[in-house]
C-alpha cells in the first residue's frame, strides 16, 4: 500500500495500527531505564500503590503509541510530529495488555510558509484489549503534500 499525502488525506479519515503486546519484563525493563519507580518495578510496592498493581510509566506508554505511529495503515507521508495537546493517560497499562491504535483525522491546512506540505490535526486514542483508553490526545503532524500539488500552487 502506497503512502498518502497530504491532498489524499480525508476529515474524518480513520488509521490503525496494533495490537502491541506488553509484557511484565518490558514494563520493568523499561522502568528500571526511564521511570524508577516503585509502582513500575515490584508488584508488591505496586499493589500497595494508587494503580493497585503493576503499571507501566506514562513515558512508556507513550514511547509504545510513537511506536505505533510509524506502523499505521494507511500509511501516510509525514515529515514530522508537531506536538501533543490535551494529551490524558486515564487508564493504567498493565502486564499482559494488547493495546491498538487509531487515529482520526479532524481537519487539515496547507502549510502558509512551505507550499510542499501540510498540516493535519488528528484525535490519537491508544486502547487495551478492553476498549479502555489508555492514552489519548490531539496531535499535529506535518505531511508531504503531492509533488504535482505543490507546482501547481
């Protein structure tokens, strides 16, 4: 499947990519490097914690969405991240979750300055096997737009 660009790209188009298994070993692993906390190291201090079990870190569970990102299909043609707003994480991520991604496309402008690329505004929701979102947020990205697109402006 080819890469869309910008002009190709619909409101309201829906990408998806997953399921990302999470295993204990990576959410301690990853803790020990990123997060050394409690709560994301040893399951007794974690029962005994607000997330009453194991979780892993919100950089972790971030660090799993950019992942994913790179794996959605469609697959589009983006330059760059611009930035996360509203970004929520209202559910824990625990040993043993598959989450999934998808992101939804909300508007899209041409860029005012850079006539080869545009800018798309997308709702990003990351879930577990359950639906429940983990991760949620409105980012920004920068997509090529079509070579003959951009000559034409």
């Amino acid at each position: 499947m080819t890469s869309r660009y910008f002009e190709e790209i619909e409101v309201g188009d829906s990408f998806k990519a997953g399921p990302y298994f999470v295993s204990k070993d990576e959410i301690i692993q990853f803790a020990k490097q990123f997060d050394p906390r409690p709560f994301h190291l040893d399951e007794e201090a974690a029962a005994r914690s607000v997330f009453a079990g194991l979780s892993a870190s919100a950089a972790h569970t971030f660090a799993i969405f950019i992942s994913l990102t790179n794996k959605l299909q469609p697959p589009r043609r983006v330059l760059a991240g611009l930035g996360w707003d509203e970004l929520r994480l209202p559910n824990p991520v625990r040993p043993g979750d598959e989450l999934d991604l998808e992101v939804t496309a909300l508007e899209k402008r041409e860029s005012k300055s850079k006539p080869d690329r545009g800018i798309v505004r997308n709702q990003v929701r990351l879930r577990n096997q359950r639906r429940e979102i983990v991760l949620q947020a409105i980012g920004n990205i920068l997509v090529a737009r079509r070579p003959d697109a951009k000559a034409a402006t």
